[in-house]
C-alpha cells in the first residue's frame, strides 16, 4: 500500500509540473513520467496488459508524435502570441470555476474502500482477451469502428484533391 | 523467495548486464575488424595481438577526451538523453531466456532473469521507449543538425514499430502465448518457428534494421547529409554512450530474433545426445549465443554492402510495402491455422 | 541536337520488372559479392612501418647533403636552393674554411648551419636542380611525423650524408 502512495504521488506531482513548466518540451517529458507511474499503478494491480499498452501506446507512440510536433514548433519568447486581457479574465473564470467544482467535491469526501481483485489474474492476456472478447465484444468492435473511421478520415485528410494538382 | 534466490537473480542480472556490455564493446571491434575484411583490408591491429586490446583503447580514449556542454544546451536534458539510450538499450535483455535451467545442489537456477506474462509486449515497449534517448539528445542539442536528425529517428521509428509490431502479431497466432519462455520452450527440436513465418521473419529483421539505426537505414546519424546526425554535439564518454546504446541494441534484437524465429536455446538433436540435463542447458546457451553471433555477423555484413536509403525510400518501403506485407502476413497465418490445423 | 562526336548513346531506361523491383535478388546479390571479398580475395594493404612498398625512381624523400668520394661535404653555401625554393623553406649561413679543414668541406666556402623547415616544403625537388655544386638530392625516406613543430626544422645533423668509412 505504501508503494501505492508514494507512486500516487509521484502521478499527482509530475502532473502539477506538466502544466506549470514553462517549457512545452519540458512539460512534455512531465507528462512521461505521469504516463510512467501510471504504468507503474497498472502492474501492482496485475494488469500487466494494460501496463504494457500504456508503455507501447501512451509513451512509446504518442508522447513520442506530441515531442515531435513540439520540437518543430518555434519556442522563442518573442513568437509567443501576446494574450489579451479578455482571454486573461476567461482564464481567471475558468480556473475559478474549476476551483469551486473541486472544493465542492472535497466536501462530499469519504474514505472510499480499499480495491479488492475479485479475480487477481484478471489482467494477464489470456483472461482479458477472454473478457473483451466474450462479455465485451460489441463495445470492443464499436471502438474498432471508430477507429477504422478515424484511421479513413486521415487518409482522406492526406490524399490530395486531383483537381486542385 | 529466500535470500539465496534473489542474490542469484541479483548475480544473474549482474552476469547479463556485463555481457552485453562485453559483446557491445567487441561489437565496436568486430565492425571494424569486419568492414577491412569486406573491403580487402586488415583493420584494427596495433593494439594488442590482431588489435585484441583496440576496444579497451577506444574506451580509455572516449572516457579522457575532453567533456563538451554546448553553452546553448538545455544542460540537463543534454545528459539526460544518452543516459535514456543506453539505459532502455539495457533493460531490454530482461525477459530474454538465455537457457534453460540449471540445476546446483538444491538451488534451480533459472536462465532469464523474469518471465513476465507479456515478454514480447515488453521488449516491443521497451523499443519504442528508445528513440526518447535520440529525441531528448536531439533537441537539447539545440542544432539543427540534431534536431532533424532527432526528428528523423522518431519518425523512423514510429514507422517501422508498426510493421514490426504487425509481424509479431503473426507470429503469436502461430505461437499462442506472450511469454518469450514458453516461445522458446515450443520451439523444441525442428519447429523453429521461421519454418512457420518465413514472411513475418523477412519483415521483422527489416524492421529490426530500422529500429536500431544500422545501415541501410542509419538516416538519424546520416554523415553525409548531418554531420552527424543527433549526436553531433556530443563528446566524449557521452558520445560514446549514444555508440554503446546502438550495439547494445543490436545485441539485444539479435537475442530477441535467436528467441521469437530461430528456436532461441534449443538445438538440434538436443536429447539424444544422452547428456545431462545441466550439460544440454550449457550447450543451448552456447548455441544460443552462436545464433546471436551470427545475426550480429549478419547485421554487419549488410552494413558493408547496401547503401543507405533516400528518406523518401525509406517512408515508401515502411508504409507502402513493409505494413501491406504484413497484413497479409496476418491474413496468410489465420488461414493456415484455420483450415490445417 | 544533332551530336557531333556521334558518341552519343540513347539510354533507355526501362520499368522494373517485378524482381527488380522487390530488390531482394538484388540485395542477396550483393551480399553474396562482400561474401566473396570476406572469403576469398586477399589484402591489398600494406603493413607500413614493418613493411615498406618500394619507391619509384623519382621519387622525392627527404633530403640530403652530399659528401664527395673523398669525404667532403660538396656544399659551398651559393644560397641558391634557398634562392629557388618556392616555398622558402631552406636558410643557411655560410663560413670560411679555415686552415687543416680542407678534409671536412670541399670548397673554401660552406655552411655552418642548413636547415630545411620540412612543414614547409613541398618535397618539389627545385634545390636539387639549382645546385651547382650536386650537393643535394631528395633521395630519403618518407619524412616522420612529429609532435612539435620545432622539431620539423632540420638542421645539419639530420640532413648531412653519413662521413665515408663508417
């Protein structure tokens, strides 16, 4: 448990620095680590699936294409787009709200119980693939849809019109 | 697990670690041994009988040469980037099973150091995590050179992951299991699973070319066009790190390519010998090593006989050949296992 | 245009086939040439300080000053290598001959120092066709390498030709 609570705040910290980095690569390379600890999270639920997909999905393909796009982005103070005093004010109200939202749910605070596995092997390959494939087939094949409609939609994006060439 | 068990794990780990190290050191030596050899030379021979001693020179040069932190780096990112390259180069060797089990006293010694459920997901993880160590060193560079031939290794990567990661797919539908033990373990005698998957070995050693950054697909640290390439601020022993990391990966993919295609420890005729059952564990490891030797061989062979590719090539050859292929590939297996299995 | 030469060729560059196009023979092709290199043909190279590839007649080494049959060193210190050096790589002072030297210098004029600045000199053997006196002749070895720069000024000791009877 008390790997739980230090990882936990390991999560919460690098996910504070992420957004209060000034450096967009910097906040970045935060936001692996957060990946990272939830990775960690993952495998002390033996999860070890979902572990692994986060590593391969999360900080080995998207984090990496977010660094790539940062890295091409010019960083320089005085490309920065000076903000107005009215996207000042929305931010300030938008933070404010968020604010109250939070504190509103401290009140409603209670200690949950602690996570109990009913089946502890429930995350190794064998059994999940089983449950994806058994309980949750149609929201599993719903999610393919949509990817396949995504991964359409940038071909679509990418091939150009012949008439405009 | 008693405390025995962990200082074996511990001695294990440590024996693995100083290998790769070892091999990666020699690979520096075979390489260029190899590359006077295929041009008609003779290469590294001052230092020590036939420049036995050549690597142990490079090394001592690497560490006293003088240490460079370009003003305009971002500092800590500039070291942080060869120590990530090396370190996931390193860890990736975790779940390979390098022989089966040796028996001493009471103690049964296993020969990979974990066998997590989801061995090849982890190596394939542990892949992707490598191009951080080129990116981050890239760009904390700040040079041009660096930073484009960062972004070349990411985009590189990113590419060839997915045909490599479509191969493997192919493969566990003939394998059925995750865990790189029990592939080896199946492979037993003459079953070697690239009898099984000639098409998904072509695409994944392709693919493992392109990962580790050799020749022909070495654009990251293209000379000609780059200077050289993401590294081309380093110095010193963080210079050399960056050229560690590529042979040890090259080790380890090797390793990873003995253990998923080529029947990892086993070897033929391994039971009828009549030997005993820490003799035939010994062997196997011997001629794992021999199979790893031999893809390293043959990763150097190519290095010295195809020229690099264009960039645009190289996007063709992974998007438009290597992932269809693949597919296929998919498509091939299922039908096989379906109708004559 | 019409060629003149009518040398010109018309390439035609056909459409890969197929085996072509997969590059795989191609590839296996090329590997089985390095194949061949690593097995079978032997080195070209040298192993140089141990063994040396002998030098072309006309080659031009380092230099040397010569003595005559007597033993005498020829040069008489005219000035004129340094007069056609190109690159202004020799000096030298010159001397008398004093009384009961005359088994040491031929002429009654020599030079008490010569020295070649070997960084500097091109090795295009011009000093050897200004002197009169054929005192100089860049027959030698290959000049080292050193570490400094001062030590690439070569001064009579190295430059003299050993005496006769030695």
């Amino acid at each position: 448990m008390s790997i739980f609570y230090f990882i936990a705040f390991l999560s919460i910290l690098f996910s504070v620095l992420v957004i209060s980095a000034k450096n967009p690569v910097h906040s970045i390379l935060y936001l692996i680590l957060t990946f990272f600890t939830f990775t960690i999270q993952y495998i002390l639920l033996n999860a070890q699936f979902l572990a692994i997909v986060n590593f391969i999905v999360y900080m080995g393909a998207i984090l990496v294409l977010f660094l790539y796009t940062l890295m091409l982005i010019n960083l320089n103070k005085d490309s920065e787009p000076v903000k107005s005093n009215m996207v000042k004010i929305a931010g300030v109200l938008g933070g404010g709200c968020l604010l109250v939202v939070v504190v509103a749910s401290l009140k409603a605070i209670g200690v949950s119980q602690p996570v109990l596995l009913k089946d502890p092997g429930l995350g190794l390959v064998k059994n999940l693939g089983k449950v994806l494939f058994n309980e949750f087939l149609l929201p599993f094949e719903v999610s393919s849809l949509l990817l396949l409609s995504a991964m359409v939609g940038a071909v679509l994006l990418a091939t150009k019109d012949p008439k405009t060439t | 697990m008693g405390t025995a068990d962990i200082l074996i794990k511990f001695a294990l780990i440590l024996i693995i670690f100083l290998i790769s190290l070892v091999i990666a050191m020699y690979s520096t030596y075979a390489e260029r041994k190899l590359a006077a050899f295929f041009q008609d030379r003779v290469g590294p021979n001052r230092a020590g009988p036939f420049g036995i001693l050549q690597p142990l020179a490079d090394g001592a040069k690497m560490f006293l040469k003088e240490e460079i932190i370009p003003t305009n780096s971002s500092g800590f990112l500039f070291i942080v980037g060869p120590s990530l390259a090396i370190m996931t180069a390193c860890i990736g060797s975790a779940v390979i099973p390098w022989g089966q089990q040796l028996t001493i006293g009471s103690h049964v010694i296993d020969l990979q150091v974990t066998d997590i459920n989801v061995g090849v997901l982890y190596i394939f993880g542990v892949v992707s995590l490598g191009v951080y160590g080129v990116m981050i060193g890239g760009w904390a560079s700040n040079n041009k050179y660096s930073l484009l031939g960062a972004i070349r290794a990411a985009s590189q990567n990113i590419s060839y992951e997915i045909a490599m990661g479509l191969s493997i797919i192919a493969l566990l539908m003939v394998t059925g299991s995750l865990s790189l033990k029990e592939i080896a373990a199946q492979q037993h005698g003459w079953h070697w699973n690239i009898v099984y998957q000639p098409l998904g070995f072509l695409i994944f050693i392709i693919c493992a070319f392109a990962e580790t950054n050799r020749t022909p697909f070495d654009l990251p640290e293209c000379e000609t066009e780059l200077v050289g390439g993401y590294h081309t601020e380093y110095s010193s022993m963080k210079l050399g790190f960056y050229l560690f990391s590529e042979y040890i990966n090259m080790f380890v993919s090797s390793a990873v390519m003995a253990t998923l295609y080529f029947g990892g420890y086993n070897f033929p005729f391994m039971h009828s010998l009549g030997l005993s059952a820490n003799w035939v564990t010994i062997l196997g490891v011997i001629a794992l090593f021999i199979k790893i030797f031999a893809f390293i061989f043959f990763f150097m062979w190519v290095r010295w006989t195809i020229p690099r590719f264009r960039y645009d090539q190289l996007m063709d050859l992974g998007w438009k050949t290597l992932i269809p292929l693949a597919i296929a590939n998919i498509v091939i297996t299922g039908l096989f296992i379906t109708f004559l299995k | 245009m019409e060629s003149l030469s009518n040398k010109r060729k018309v390439i035609e560059s056909k459409p890969l086939n197929f085996w072509e196009r997969i590059y795989l023979p191609a590839i296996l092709h090329g590997l089985s040439i390095t194949m061949k290199h690593f097995l079978f043909k032997k080195d070209v190279t040298v192993r140089y300080p141990e063994q040396k590839r002998e030098f072309s007649e006309n080659f031009r080494g380092m230099h040397s000053l010569k003595r005559d049959e007597d033993g005498r060193e020829r040069c008489t210190a005219c000035g004129l290598c340094a007069l056609s050096c190109p690159a202004e790589a020799i000096t030298m002072i010159s001397a008398e001959r004093q009384p009961g030297e005359e088994n040491l210098y031929r002429e009654e004029k020599y030079a008490a120092v010569y020295e070649i600045n070997m960084l500097r000199c091109i090795f295009c053997g011009l000093c050897e066709e200004a002197c009169p006196k054929e005192a100089i002749y860049l027959d030698g070895d290959i000049v080292p390498a050193d570490y400094l720069r001062k030590d690439f000024i070569y001064g009579k000791d190295k430059l003299v030709e050993a005496p006769l009877n030695q």
